[in-house]
C-alpha cells in the first residue's frame, strides 16, 4: 500500500495574505459590534437620566404639565418656570416641512433627469459634485444663511417673493417652449444637456425677477409688502423665520436625497422601461408608470432618510431661525427647534434640575425618532434591493 503525500507547506506569502484577511475581517466585525453597541448606550444613558424626571417625586413635572402651550425655563430671575414641549416640537416639525418642501422636488427631479435622460459623460461629472455637497458642515450653511441671506431677504422681501414665483413659472414656460420647438432645434437643445443650456434661461429669470420686483410691489401692495401682509393676513415678518430655515437646511438635505434617489432610479432593469416604450408609451408614460413605481420604495426610503437629518439638524435652525418658541402656522415668523434648545440651553442647565433632565427627554425624543426614522428607511431599501433582484433574474 503506498503511503498519502505528506500535506503541501503553504508559501509564505498565502500564509500573511491569510493573515491580513481575517485581521481585516476581525477589525471590520469588531466595528460593526462597537456601532451597534455605542447606539444602545447612548440610549441606555439618555434613558437613566430622563427616568428620575418621572420616578422621583421632587420633581413635580408630569405629562400634563408637558404638553402645555409654552416653554420658559426659568433661567432668569423671577421667571416662572413652563416646561411645555409643545412649541420646539412644533418648532422643529416647522423647520423639517420648509426643507423637506423646498428640497423634495428639487432632488427627486434631479434625480430622475441625471437617471434617466441625462448623458453618461456629463452624469459621470456632475453626481460626484452633488454627493460631495453632503460633506459641507451645517455651520457653514447656517452661518450663510444667517448673516447673508436672511438680511437679503429682510431688505428685498418683493424680490424674494418675485423669485419664488418666477423661477418655477420661468422653468415650466421653457419646458413648453422647448416642446414645440421644431425637432431640428430640439436636437440642437438635447434634453440630457438641460441643466447646461438652462443656466443662461436662470439668470435672465434672476435679473428680470430683481429688476422688476420694486414696480411690482409698487402695483400690487402699494409699496409695502411687509405692511401689506400685516394688514391683510395678520403675518409679521421676521429677519430670521421658518422660510430661511427651509431653505437653508433644504440645500443642506438634498445631497442625501438626490444620491439614493438617483441610485434607486438608476437601478431599475432597464427592460422594464424599454419594454413600456416597445409597446407605445411614451418617455413621460414609462417614467411615470413603471420606473417611479418600481423604484417607490427607494425613493421613499431617501425622502425619510432627509426627513430624519431635517429633524435633528442644529446649528442651521440654531443661526438662521431666531430662537423664539413660538407656535404659529406663519412662515415668516421664527421658531425654535429640539436641537437647538439643547445646544442653547444644556451649558447653562443645572446638572440634576428638572431643566437639565427635561433637555435629555427632548434629547431621548430625538434619538428615537432618527433611529425609527433611519430603521424604516434601511428596510424599505432593503426591500427595494431584493425586488430588483427579483426583475432581474426575470429578465
């Protein structure tokens, strides 16, 4: 009977390539455990500092008292303390629908152009920049947003308002104009290559909206915007107001939005787009009908993920919204967020106060909400990544 070989030595190399793949396995595992294990202590003490604000009886707060209409914490002397949540939960719900409405439509059409109609060349240029627009710190947008805008705004509130209205009426009257163009010219304006041949269109729009806003106040609101407003409606204008904010943290949270939009637009089987045109629709049919709806999921799954950055954003609110805990549907007033309590008030709290404690159960809201916000958006596109699979293996 002939003996087995003796087992080969490994070489040297495969040996430390071993080596370096499970160092490399063990430190990324090691990683996800510390995430997983950092949140539930964050938790964990968020909740052991809340708890004696409910279990101890010196405290004398109760859920009733924290749903009143005002908060006053009692910093100043002979201030009676109120310690009613509801304005900075108004005040941060205000501040999160603004951006949400200025940033939604701006993203989700990007997304949907830079997707599907625009050409490989100028998408392989242009999503870098947008997605690195994610990196630019809040303060920086809050900064700009306070001490830039909001004092722009705050002198030329017609020309604001001219441009509010006339950039989305300018746009869609190009988009008509573009339709009827003669088809030698519509190849000459490709639509992939809009957002270029656009720009020239945008700052005629701009210069015309600046230009012409004094006589349209002067036409429509005898001079007087402001006085116009207050007269009519009851809305008093502030410098820093829910508008700013909106569009501040808009331009903030549409980064975010636009990247997984655009990835869930982009990876919808392309069979399934072409063979809604095969069969005789048309370009807006077959986005409208079969590629939004395939992708729904993942777009909505980038539209919470933008809500919850909305919610927790701090120093934007903090610069931009001039910090009055007020509770009013009027765009044009200010508010006062969660995050921004914390990071105004915190350092000046009493460690172990009611006060103290009540910023940690606004702390403890916000995690939960972010972290419910962030689950459900994980599992929607991970749902949206087996369906794909799914139209794949069909096609």
């Amino acid at each position: 009977m002939i003996d087995p070989l003796p087992p080969k030595a490994q070489p040297r190399h495969q040996w430390w390539r071993s080596l370096r793949d499970r160092l490399a396995t063990l430190l990324i595992t090691a990683g996800g455990i510390g995430v997983v294990v950092a949140m539930l202590a964050i938790g964990v003490f968020l909740v052991l500092e809340v708890a004696p604000l409910f279990l101890e009886a010196g405290h004398g707060v109760g859920w009733r008292e924290l749903w009143q209409p005002r908060w006053q914490p009692g910093t100043l002397t002979g201030e009676t303390p109120s310690y009613g949540l509801q304005p900075l939960a108004w005040g941060t719900l205000k501040a999160a629908f603004w951006a949400l409405l200025f940033a939604v439509p701006l993203a989700l059409g990007a997304a949907i152009h830079s997707a599907l109609y625009m050409p490989p060349r100028l998408r392989s240029r242009l999503k870098p920049t947008l997605e690195l627009m994610e990196a630019m710190p809040g303060v920086v947008v809050g900064f700009v947003a306070g001490l830039v805008l909001a004092p722009w705004v705050d002198r030329h509130l017609a020309g604001a308002l001219a441009l509010l209205i006339g950039l989305p009426a300018g746009m869609l009257f190009a988009g008509l104009a573009w339709m009827r163009l003669p088809s030698a010219w519509r190849r000459r304006f490709p639509l992939g290559w809009a957002g270029l041949w656009l720009m020239p269109w945008l700052a005629l729009l701009v210069g015309l909206a600046l230009w012409l806003s004094p006589w349209f106040e002067a036409l429509l609101f005898s001079g007087d915007l402001r006085g116009w407003l207050e007269a009519r409606f009851g809305l008093g204008v502030s410098a820093r107001n829910a508008l700013i904010v909106g569009v501040a943290m808009g331009f903030a949270v549409i980064p975010g939005i636009y990247a997984l939009a655009e990835d869930a637009l982009s990876g919808v089987p392309s069979n399934l787009g072409e063979g809604a045109q095969a069969l005789g629709a048309t370009r807006w049919q077959s986005l409208w009908k079969v590629v939004l709806p395939a992708a729904a999921p993942g777009v909505l799954s980038a539209v919470m993920i933008g809500a919850g950055r909305a919610v927790g954003e701090t120093m934007i609110v903090l610069m931009a919204s001039g910090n009055t805990a007020l509770m009013t549907l009027n765009p044009l007033e200010g508010m006062r967020s969660m995050a921004a309590t914390i990071a105004i008030e915190l350092p000046e709290a009493v460690p172990g106060g009611v006060h103290y404690r009540l910023l940690f159960l606004v702390a403890l809201a916000l995690f939960v909400f972010t972290f419910l916000v962030n689950t459900v958006a994980e599992l929607v596109h991970a749902r949206l990544r087996s369906r794909y699979r799914r139209l794949g293996g069909m096609s």
